[in-house]
C-alpha cells in the first residue's frame, strides 16, 4: 500500500487555554462540547488541499498533535513530551489571549519543542528583554500563533491585548490569528484566518522532511503498543486517543485503515 502523503503539526501551549477545542474544530469543522484535560497527548486528522485551485492541487493529512499543556519544574516533565518532538514538520502555538503568563509561557513551549532550551525545566522568559528574536529568524520549522477566547477581551483591554499578540508574532516570525473556538465563523471559508490557516499549512507541506511507512491491512489488532515516537493510528476515526505510562509506551486504539509513522 502507497503511504499517505501527510504532515505532524504539533500543537502546543498551557493547561486550559483551548488546545483540544481548537484541534476539534479544525477537524471536525465543530464545537467541541465536552472539552477536557488531555493527558500525554491526543492526535487528530485534518485532510488539507495543497495549492488549491491550481494544477499543483493535492490532498494531504495533517496530524494534529495536541501535547498536554502540564507546566511542571520535573525534568521528568518534558522528558516525557519529548517523545513527542520527533520528525516535526510544524508548530501551532496557542495561548489564551485573556491570560497574559499563557502568552510569555509561549517562548518556553517553542524553545522546548525545538530543542533550543539550554534549561529545560519550566523556566519562563518573563519579557522581551530576556528573549532573543534571532532564535527563531532561520528557524526551518513554520510556526503559527493562535490566539483564543477572543470574544472574552473586555472592550477596554483589546488594544492592548492585540498590540501584546503583535509583538509575539514578531518573535516568533509566525503569522497570527485570534479567535474564538467555540464559534467556527473565526475560520470560515474566504475569511482571513482560513487564508492564514492555509498558508500556514502549505509552509509546512513543502517543509516536510520526514519519511512515512504504511502497515499492511493484514495486520488488524485492536489495540497496538508502540514505543517512542512511533505511532499507529487510523485516519478514518474522529480522534486518535494516546495514553502515555512513565514514558514506556504510548496506546493507541485503533479501527479500520491502520499507518505508521517511524
């Protein structure tokens, strides 16, 4: 079987500032009702249109990796995210725009994930002062900046709140998008957030660097176990649930096509 053409996006960011509603509804083009805390990490599946309307025009999948948002000072901490950070071909960034620790923890989360941060244990850069935006000028890896609960911005407080998530945007050399995950109308089809959404997406495609292996269809468990970065899931099902143990293994449950990712 040809393996898919498909990417890994991670998304990352705090506890609580809407990580897993805005993977639901970048999916599932819906609300997420029910939302809670994601333990390890959750994988969701987008089908995406490279260069839409043009002759270079193609389907691809995005894995969205929705890493738990756990802020602790353990080493152990983000040992176990870093199973994760393997063969990453984008990075979403979220923080709650009503949360301003959730914006300045956004340097940690990105140094983390990219293996630039020389003390990997929590440390929060406080301003821009601490930070040095050459970090990321050559950075290969395309970034974007997601902003949520947008329309919980008290109207006294939105310039600043906007003119804050500009100079994030900056650092991170990432375009950015505010929004509100509880309403779809944010990315709406012909909005300027789709077009960024898109845009960002395409820049992750032509990033893609890593290699992908497909799994028979003769090999039908119901439950596979794999170690470390590997992953095995469906791409027909609403989402792909991982359960993490002491970082020994990571499960995932799996129905219909099953593909692996080394």
């Amino acid at each position: 079987m040809a393996s898919l053409d498909r990417v890994k996006v991670l998304v990352l960011g705090d506890s609580g500032v809407g990580k897993s509603s805005l993977v639901h509804l970048l999916c599932q083009n819906q609300v997420l009702g029910n939302p809670s805390w994601t333990v390890g990490c959750s994988v969701d599946v987008r089908a995406q249109d490279y260069k839409e309307g043009t002759p270079e025009e193609k389907t691809y999948y995005i894995e969205l990796w929705d890493v738990g948002g756990s802020v602790g000072c353990a080493s152990s901490i983000k040992s176990t995210r870093a199973v994760f950070y393997n063969s990453v071909n984008g990075i979403i960034l979220v923080h709650d725009l009503t949360n301003k620790k959730s914006s300045q923890n956004l340097y940690r989360w990105s140094l983390e994930a990219l293996n630039k941060d020389s003390s990997p244990t929590g440390v929060i850069v406080s301003n821009g002062s601490d930070y040095d935006r050459e970090q990321f000028a050559e950075n290969p890896v395309p970034l974007l900046l997601i902003g949520t609960k947008f329309d919980q911005i008290p109207d006294n407080k939105r310039n600043e709140v906007l003119t804050r998530t500009a100079f994030l945007s900056e650092d991170f050399n990432a375009e950015e998008i505010n929004l509100d995950c509880t309403n779809p109308r944010y990315l709406a089809a012909g909005t300027s957030n789709a077009v960024k959404l898109s845009r960002f997406f395409d820049k992750v495609r032509v990033q893609r660097r890593e290699v992908i292996y497909s799994i028979p269809l003769e090999i039908d468990p119901t439950v596979i176990t794999a170690c470390k970065g590997n992953i095995v899931y469906s791409v027909n099902i609403i989402c792909i649930i991982i359960w993490c143990s002491s970082l020994a293994q990571i499960k995932v449950i799996l129905r219909e096509e099953q593909y692996c990712l080394f």
